[in-house]
C-alpha cells in the first residue's frame, strides 16, 4: 500500500522523496489546482466542514443547487442530482428502476458497485462475455421474456477499454431493454465536449440510455451525481432510500466540484493534452512489446499472465521513483497488471524517464509476451 505524503499530481511525495506519479485518477490534474483548493478552502470558512443533515432534510444549501446546474450544463440535461459517492450511484439507479426490469445482463468485468447494486429480488442476473455484443445478443434472445436491463462501464477501471455502447444500445432497442452506463472514468475525458462515452458515441440523447457519473476521476473533486430528465432526478429525490438517508455533500467538497467543473469546461485543452500523452505511452508501451489495450484513455495497462512479473514491475519502477501500481482489484480478469495512467499534468521528462525504465525491465527481464 502506497501511504501519499503530499497531494496528488504529476509528482507525489512518499518518505519525504519526490516519485513520479502514474497511478491513480487524477486525469486532468485538477484535484490540487490552486482554484479548486482555494475554492474548497473559502466554503469551509464560510459553510464549516459539514451540513450534517440530509439533502430532504436542513442539509441543502443553495452551493448544492449551483453545482446541480452547472453539471446540468455540462451533460446538457435538464436535470442533475448529487450525492455521497460515485459508488452508490448504480444502486440508486437499479433501484428507482426496478419496476421496469425483471433481468440484468452485464458484463463479466464490470466495475463492482455495478453486481452490489443489484436488487436482492432480482434473480436473472447473467454475465456477457467482456466487450462482446454477440454475446449480450444471445443471452437476450434466449430470455425473450424477461424484462432486461443492460449494464456496463464506460471506460473499464483496469483496462482503460471502452465498451462498445453504439452496438450495444443497438441491441438494447431492439430488445427493448434499459441501458446503463457507469461513466465514473469517461466524464471528461470522451466526447467532444468530455461528456462521456454516450457523447463518443453520438447517443447522448437518446431514450432509455441512463448514465451514473462522478466528480472523483477527471473532475477532480468528489461526489456522484446523475443527470437526466426532470422526471429521472425527481424520482431519485422523491424515491431512493441512500440520497434521502445520507448526509449531503459537505461544503468543501461542493464548492470544490464548481470549481474544477468550471475550469474544466474553460480548458477543454486539458483534455486534449491528456489524451495526446495517453496515446503516446501507450504507443511507446507497445512498441517496447509490452502487452496493453487499444483503446485511447488515460488507462493504460501493462499485461502479465503471472502476479509475479506484474509485482517484480511495479516495485522496479518504485525503486526508480516512478509510481505504477500492480493491481490486486476485485474485477474479472485472467491477466494481471501494472495499471499506468496519465495525467495532463505530465511532462515529456517524466514520460520518457517511464519508458526509459520500462525499455531496462524488458533489456533484463523480458515483456512475459516472449
């Protein structure tokens, strides 16, 4: 376990030395901008440091109904709603759902809030093959008469892989099912505009498409939020159990949110960079002959077939103040990784001393592809 000594950029401070930070989802930089912890400093002077009630309750304050509109704005939706966690986000929308489903289809690897969400009463539950829509097809058409719910990352949290939501909302019309989308490590990275991979995908505004996001990657900041219809967020307000029994967001946290949103949507060459340095180690991965994923995001693992080599990796890369974890994560895989990620944040310097010190670990130990 990494134990951080100092915030989270480009560089981090562990043991009083400075390392190289690739890990994390810190992707556009902004969890210490200084207007984003000035702006969570002022709210604490002004706010303290909880409202310690629920949003039904006195724990509503008009910077909660700001940001609500900003990422409004931000999804172009009518309607947003925040709450404690990206994690609870799936549950609130499984369960203001559930009269509309009898079946979930998911995929095998998703994220694990997705298979905790899931209604106790619901007994279909069935896995699809990762990524594979012929698979998903199949599992709908032998359960022809359940009512189905589709399920899926965006970008899978490991992998950096982005699902194939086009093909899949095709499936899902056709068998007239829901589709939702965890989103937490899309928003603000894909899209035109970072709105996610609905955007990417050019169905943002279609029907029965239904998207649980968070503030805690790209953003910055923390806390989940859903946006929608005005009908969609009033159900969550009106209807879930976990946003009207949990304490609102606190202050700093609120006001930290607006703050990175709006330099986000100001900057939306942040992003553009990110995804520039992205490709770029990933290119250089593959060329060194590592084994990694295509798909371009800020996610990019380095493949093994044993935990050993991923293990002996990581800490090589520590030994040289580079920080690339090696992931012991409860997700699906038959592989086991070192999972890099980038962030806007990084410099030429760092990127090529990463790869420089990959190139040294290939020269001695090969790429486990040999």
């Amino acid at each position: 376990m990494i134990i951080l000594d100092s915030s989270v950029g480009n560089y981090i401070i562990l043991n009083k030395k400075k390392y190289s930070y690739f890990a994390g989802n810190n992707y556009l930089g902004l969890a210490d901008h200084p207007l984003v912890k000035k702006a969570a400093s002022e709210s604490i002077e002004k706010f303290g440091i909880n409202f310690s009630a629920s949003r039904q309750t006195t724990g509503t304050c008009g910077i909660h109904l700001e940001l609500e509109e900003q990422l409004s704005s931000f999804k172009n939706k009518p309607a947003s709603v925040v709450f404690a966690s990206g994690y609870l986000g799936n549950s609130i929308l499984l369960q203001i759902l559930k009269n509309r489903y009898t079946a979930v289809f998911a995929d095998e690897s998703s994220h694990p809030s997705i298979f905790d969400a899931i209604p106790r009463e619901i007994k279909q539950v069935l896995k699809y093959n990762h990524l594979s829509t012929l698979h998903l097809e199949s599992l709908l058409r032998k359960n022809r008469k359940q009512k189905p719910l589709i399920i899926t990352d965006g970008i899978f949290a490991l992998t950096g892989e982005i699902a194939p939501l086009g093909e899949i909302f095709a499936v899902a019309r056709q068998y007239n099912a829901i589709l939702i989308v965890d989103d937490a490590h899309s928003t603000g990275i894909l899209g035109v505009d970072g709105r996610g991979t609905p955007e990417h995908f050019h169905i943002d505004s279609v029907e029965n498409l239904y998207c649980n996001e968070t503030m805690s990657k790209a953003i910055g900041a923390y806390g989940g939020f859903i946006s929608g219809s005005a009908e969609l967020v009033a159900s969550v307000r009106e209807r879930s159990a976990i946003y009207q029994a949990s304490t609102a967001l606190p202050p700093p946290l609120v006001s930290a949110g607006s703050a990175a949103l709006k330099i986000m949507r100001e900057q939306p060459g942040l992003r553009i960079r990110l995804l520039e340095i992205a490709n770029g180690l990933r290119q250089g991965i593959l060329g060194l002959g590592f084994n990694t994923t295509p798909d371009n995001t800020p996610i990019i693992p380095v493949l093994f077939r044993t935990p050993e080599q991923a293990g002996k990796l990581s800490a090589f890369l520590e030994k040289n103040n580079i920080v690339a974890p090696f992931i012991k994560y409860p997700v699906k895989s038959d592989m086991f990784m070192v999972r890099i990620t980038a962030c806007a944040k990084h410099t030429a310097e760092q990127t090529g001393a990463l790869l420089e010190m990959l190139k040294k670990w290939r020269e001695k130990n090969g790429t486990d592809q040999d």
